[in-house]
C-alpha cells in the first residue's frame, strides 16, 4: 500500500471535488492524497494509479474515476477527496485588494479564497477553513511571526500551512526578521497578483516535499 498520511478531520466539512473537473494533474492529486507529488509520479510510472500522458509532454493527467478507484483500492477515506484547489486566507483590512485578490483568483479556478479583517477573525478562519498558506498584513494587531508562530506551533495539524507576510515600507531588515520569526516568504506592499501567485506556488511545492 502506498505511504500517505490523512489529516485528522475537526471542525469543518470536506470540499468535496466538482464532479465537472474528470481529470486532475498530478500535483492536484498529491495535494488530495496528501504527498509529494513525485510520489504520485512513482504511483503513475508503476501502474498502480492509471491515467495518460499528454501528447508531446511528460506532464500527466489521472483521469478522477481512477484516483477514486485506486483510493478505495488502498483504503484511503474518500471524505479526503477535495478540489485540489489551493485554500488561500488573505488577512488585510484593506477591502479593495482583498476583493481583488478573492475575485481574481477564484475564477483561475485553482484556489480558494477567503478573507479576514482582523487576528481574531483570522483565528476562526484558519479553525474553519484549514488554510494550505495565509497572506497576512503585518501592520494588523496580533499578526506577526511571533504570535503566529506560537499559534501554530502549539497545532500539530497546522504545522504545515505556509505564511506569507506583507506590509509597506518593509527594510531589508524588516523583511529578514519577519522569516525569523517564522514567515515563510515577504511580500512588500503594493504587489501585484502574479507576485502573489508565484510565492504561494513556490510554498505549496516546498509543502508538498
């Protein structure tokens, strides 16, 4: 049976996959069975986990019907069968970037966003929402590397979520305390969505590992 590890399910209800989306990439699948996405490679190459190559390129596709199969083949919980969406929590008080980051994404189809004002609402956020990375204005009470970092290292199941701080007028020196104190990447403050994109791929290939 392949190794991979279930997340303990708590307080909210699975995201179950859209049933429009057939076929998954690998790196979908890795972050459904909870792996590292060259696991999901060896998976594919030794036919345990059937799908296709696209033509022309060593990128694969696993076609949903088989990853179901082979989950229930190796008694993997298929309430862990969600979108292969990436959750992203963006906690600013500024509520025309946040809009603008929740609109943009959401239609890539490829994240999952949600939005929090303030460290408290936060805290719910993550309970409710198990964010994969959280982008958070440093400038907010309550949020920093710190307070975050005793947040999450005090929860297990939340040693893996990614940390993404942002602020204006952030110094080198700002910016090399933030990763400190336990930030996984900075951001200054105007960015533009591609930058955000590319932090939180980068962190999610890192998580994947």
């Amino acid at each position: 049976m392949p190794a991979a590890s279930a997340r303990g399910m708590r307080h909210w209800e699975p995201t179950l996959v859209d049933k429009s989306r057939q076929v998954l990439t690998t790196g979908q699948v890795a972050r459904i069975c909870k792996v590292a996405p060259r696991t999901v490679s060896k998976w594919f190459d030794t036919g345990q986990l059937r799908g296709y190559r696209i033509p022309g390129s060593k990128d694969r596709r696993i076609p949903l019907a088989q990853l179901i199969r082979f989950m229930k083949a190796h008694n993997m919980p298929l309430d862990s069968l969600e979108t292969g969406q990436t959750r992203l929590l963006v906690v600013d008080r500024d509520a025309d970037l946040t809009g603008l980051l929740k609109d943009t994404l959401s239609k890539t189809g490829e994240y999952e966003v949600r939005v929090a004002e303030s460290a408290f609402e936060a805290g719910v956020a993550v309970e409710a929402f198990d964010p994969h990375v959280i982008l958070a204005d440093v400038d907010i009470p309550g949020i920093d590397g710190l307070t975050l970092g005793r947040f999450f290292s005090a929860r297990a199941e939340l040693r893996s979520t990614q940390l993404i701080a942002a602020g204006a007028s952030l110094t080198d020196s700002d910016r090399q305390t933030l990763l400190q104190q336990g930030f996984h990447a900075v951001l200054a403050k105007p960015f533009s969505i591609r930058e955000v994109t590319a932090a939180v791929e980068q962190l999610m290939a890192v998580r994947a590992l």
